[in-house]
C-alpha cells in the first residue's frame, strides 16, 4: 500500500523512541528511533517490530515512548477580524 494510501485509511506517521540496554554494558542505555505509518491506538506494526526485536535482537528493552500525527489532516480555517486593501 502506498504512503497516501495508508493515510487516507487513516494511519498516522508514528515515531518511537526505543531506550534498550546494550547487550556488552547491561547498565549502558541505548536509543533508537524507529518510524513508520501505523494505526493508533494499537500500533500493530509497531508491536510487530517490538515483538520482533524482543525474539531476535539481544537489547533488552527499557522503555518505549511514542508520538503520532496526522499527516493528511483537514485545512486549517481562522475567520479575519479585518481586512486592509491598499490601492
């Protein structure tokens, strides 16, 4: 599916900011930013990639903090108070 597709089907542009520890330095945090469109409030592909990564990859997760937004949105509307026409 195409980016506007997914838009249009209402999917957000999500952000995470991964915290994990590092697999030599288990007291040294590491941080990674995954993005991706995805559905809010269940972010299944996100939970895809966090359930991959808790199989595969030896980083223990610490915490996961995410922000989403549309990015297709309707057009922003303010009423003028005056108008100034210079001839």
């Amino acid at each position: 599916m195409s980016d506007l597709a997914r838009q249009l089907n209402d999917y957000r542009l999500t952000t995470a900011e991964i915290l994990y520890f590092m697999p030599d330095f288990r007291r040294v945090l590491q941080s990674y930013v995954w993005q991706e469109y995805d559905l809010a409030p269940e972010f299944p592909i996100l939970r895809k990639f966090l359930d991959f990564w808790q199989q595969n990859l030896d980083g223990k997760l610490h915490s996961v903090r995410v922000a989403h937004v549309p990015v297709i949105k309707p057009a922003e509307f303010r009423p003028v108070a005056a108008e100034l026409l210079i001839h």
